[in-house]
C-alpha cells in the first residue's frame, strides 16, 4: 500500500486523482471519505445525471475533483493493479446504509439494482405462473427465458461443478455475454481453480473472483486459527453467503446450478422463484436433471470437468471441508464431513 500526499516534495500541488486505478470505483470515495449521501451522483451506463427529487446534494463531481486537488489529504491506494478476471472487496456498507446484525445491507440484491425490482404480489405470482409453466421445458428453453426476462441484469454463480460447467456450456451458445462469477474462499482445490482458464480457453468465458474482504492469513489471525474446524456454519457465512450478497447487488435474477435430487433442501425448489436471502429472482435450470442426465451431456458434449470426480469426489467444495466419499454414501457426504451440516448457505432458507 502507498499512501499518496496531496503536495508534492516541492509543495507544489498535484492531482491525486492521477494515482488513482481504474478498479477503485468512485462510489468506494463517496463513501469512504464522506462527501456525498446516497444519490448525490448517479454512476452507471448512462451519464451523471441530477440527484432525485429530496436528495441533499452536497457536491458534484467536479467540486470533488477540486476538493481533491487542493487538499493535502493523504489517500491510500493499492500499489498493485487488480488483476483481470477478480473483484477487490467493496467498501463496507456506509453508516447511513441500514444493515442486519451481520452487517449485510438491507436493501439488496434486485432491490438495490437501477431501476429495482420488487417482489410486489402481482410479480410473485409471474414467477409461480412461469415456473410451472417451465417445469417440462429443456434447460436451455429456461435459460433463453431467463435471459430475454432478465438480462442484462442476469447473472450466474458457479463452483465449476459438474452442473455449474454443464450451464455454462449452455450458455456459451445462448448468451455468452452472461457474466459469470465464483466464490473464490481462499480454501478451493487447485483444480477448481485450473477450471477457469479451461472455461476461458474453451468458451472465451472470463469467470469472474469474487473475494472476501480478507485474506485466508488475515481471517484466520483475527478468529485464532481455521475457522472451518471450529465453526464451519460461520466460515461459510462469511467466506461465502458475505461474498454473495455483494456480487448479487445490482442483478435482478442469477442462475444456479441446483438439482432436486441432490439433498432434502434442494428438493423443494422450484424452476423460478424469489429468492428472499439474497433478494432477487434464482433460476435453477437443472432443478428436474438427475446425475445421469449431467454426465451424459459433459460426455456427449465433451465439456471440461474437475478431475476431482474421477477420484471419489462428487461433490467439490473447499479444499478443508471436503473427502472423498465411500462407497453407497451420498454424493455430498463428502461435504463438512463430522460435522452436522450439508449446505453451505447458499441454497438454504
């Protein structure tokens, strides 16, 4: 990290704005240094526009700027660029930003996307009318649908499982702008990782990291060690469903990679839904597939997989919580294995 001063060893003025890497968005400023509320600035595809009606508008964007230059405020910043392909923690949410106990903001996911979307009685009811409607239709008859509802406010979560890999096969001849991202813990096999450049080489797909404000080192000195052997629920919290929250914000709808088949919790989940953890649409394309009809289109199709399933691991998750399984045992027995726990939070109420 290097701090950057606002005069030079001359004490002549400079921009510190200059310094600054295009990864740091200026939201991260608003909030950080506290020149703007909420809607001071509206930050998108379109153009700065006027702060909505009863916003307190306390700035622009050039008086930022001028603030900026003339200030000797020191500001750090990375002295690393982001690399391609991985997104730097956001900001904590702002003071003025309500939040849970947790800390996740309250207005999020589609509720906090431009315009929002809102799970009104009448929505809800679409979405049940669509996903019975979906219920005898192919995969990609429900991707295709998902995409001309949702996009480009639709997007997909993967572990680069076998039917995470299998969607995004889909999607490479659907919708192959969909942006794509993974949960990367810090803790996932190296051969999880070596799947994304196999995506990128195959598909011209770059999965996108999303990271954990902290580092594996950092997170593991603040709680005294590995918190997955003591409490594998909140390593998961926060590791993960923390991580979640952040990517989904913005997004009206994400696809996940579900089957029902797959454990007593997923067994109730339908084609399309509201999904209230994480507060917007979730779309589970292969929720009516078995293992069978997975396999026989990686096979026919000869989409790249973990060689991980070819020694007795079905189901791939961090590298610490995850054995091979025995014979007869359910393909997630392997998952938090001693401890009483099968999910990680993603898909569970």
């Amino acid at each position: 990290m290097q701090a950057v001063s606002g005069k030079n060893s001359s004490g002549s003025s400079r921009r510190p704005i200059r310094y600054l890497t295009k990864q740091i968005r200026f939201v991260q400023f608003r909030l950080a240094l506290g020149f703007f509320d909420r809607g001071d600035l509206r930050i998108g595809r379109g153009s700065a526009g006027p702060a909505p009606a009863g916003a307190t508008a306390r700035g622009s964007l050039p008086t930022f700027l001028a603030k900026m230059s003339r200030q000797s405020t020191s500001i750090t910043v990375s002295a690393e660029p982001t690399p391609s392909g991985v997104d730097r923690p956001a900001a904590p949410p702002s003071a003025q930003e309500p939040t849970d106990a947790d800390g996740i903001p309250l207005v999020r996911g589609a509720l906090a996307a431009d315009p929002p979307l809102e799970p009104s009685e009448a929505f809800l009811k679409e979405l049940a009318r669509e996903s019975e409607r979906l219920e005898k239709e192919s995969p990609q008859a429900i991707l295709r649908w998902a995409v001309d509802r949702f996009a480009p406010r639709f997007t997909m979560a993967t572990a680069f499982g076998p039917e995470g890999m299998t969607i995004i096969h889909m999607l490479s001849e659907i919708a192959p702008q969909t942006p794509i991202f993974n949960l990367e813990t810090g803790y996932q096999f190296q051969e999880t990782l070596d799947l994304r450049e196999r995506v990128k080489d195959r598909y011209g797909i770059e999965v996108e990291y999303k990271l954990p404000e902290l580092s594996v080192e950092q997170f593991e000195q603040k709680h005294g060690g590995p918190l997955y052997q003591t409490d594998p629920n909140r390593c998961c919290f926060e590791r993960k469903i923390r991580v979640l929250h952040r990517a989904a914000q913005g997004f009206h709808a994400w696809a996940s990679a579900i089957r029902r088949d797959q454990s007593p919790d997923r067994a109730r989940s339908p084609i399309v839904g509201w999904d209230k953890k994480f507060q917007l649409v979730k779309v589970s394309p292969l929720a009516n597939w078995s293992k069978k009809d997975v396999w026989g289109m990686i096979s026919r199709e000869k989409i790249p997989y973990n060689p991980l399933h070819d020694q007795n691991f079905p189901s791939v998750g961090c590298q610490p919580c995850t054995r091979p399984v025995m014979i007869g045992e359910d393909e997630r027995a392997g998952r938090w294995s001693g401890f009483q726990k099968t999910e990680c939070g993603l898909h569970s109420s």
